[in-house]
C-alpha cells in the first residue's frame, strides 16, 4: 500500500476530479465513472482500502465485456449481492468494481435492484453468471499462451 499524507491524498484527489473533468455530483454515468476512479484511486492510497485494487478493476472488466456482449445498451440494475459472490463475498471488490461501471447506489430497498446506472429510472436488471470472472481470466491465460 502506498501511503500519503491526508494533504498529499487530498492534493492527488482534486487533481485527478480537475484531469477527469468532473465533480463530487456526477451527471452521467460516464462522470460517475471517472469519479469512480478518483476516489478509488485515492482512497486506496491510505490505511481505509482493505481490498486490493486490482481485483476492483478485473473484476469490472470482467462485468463490462459480459455486459458488451449481453447486456444491451439499457441503463442496468445490479443486485450487488449478486456481483460480491463472484468474488468470494467481498462486497468492497464488488462495490469498487460497480461504481468503475459507472452505477450508484439507488437506495431503494423495495426493487430489485440496489445499484443502477440510473438511478431513479427504469433499468434493466442485470444478474452476472457465476463463471463471467473465470471466463474472463481464461481468455487472458489464453491470449497470453498465444502470444508467448
């Protein structure tokens, strides 16, 4: 772990929000993205993070080829419990690795759905099959057998 000052970290926050072009209210889902990124980044820089950062992103790839190639072009709902048990039950890898798509909480407790990229309008309800990481990580073992 990489460890910064409560100054340096702040420094390195507001720096990557002005680079990425957003703020702490994002106003699409693609800003919502980038903020992500911002304060994973940061966070992860100080005693708080207790998940690994690369797992995050691996595992958000993972979520985004599946969701290229079966998801449609929809706003989509995720049940995070549904995205942590691909991951063992690590609800901070799954929550980092949703908001890396770009979806937020909805706070809505009666749907179906506790995470959308839209909150607050209708989305397609997403449940990832357990094997999307492990295809994912074989086709990378794959293309670097290929390439050796």
């Amino acid at each position: 772990m990489i460890h910064l000052r409560p100054a340096m970290r702040a420094t390195l926050y507001l720096s990557m929000c002005e680079a990425l072009e957003v703020t702490d209210t994002p106003n699409s889902p693609e800003e919502a993205q980038r903020l992500a990124l911002a304060q994973l980044v940061t966070g992860y820089t100080g005693d708080g993070g207790s998940f690994a950062l690369h797992e995050a992103f691996r595992l958000a790839e993972a979520l985004d080829y599946w969701l290229i190639e079966f998801g449609g072009d929809d706003p989509h709902g995720f049940s995070l419990a549904n995205v942590a048990r691909l991951v063992g039950g690590d609800w901070d890898v799954a929550k980092a690795a949703l908001r890396l798509l770009g979806a937020r909480p909805t706070f809505d407790f009666e749907g179906p759905d506790d995470w959308s990229t839209a909150p607050g309008s209708r989305s397609k309800s997403i449940r990832f099959p357990r094997d999307v990481l492990v295809d994912q990580i074989k086709c990378e073992l794959e293309e670097a057998a290929l390439c050796a």
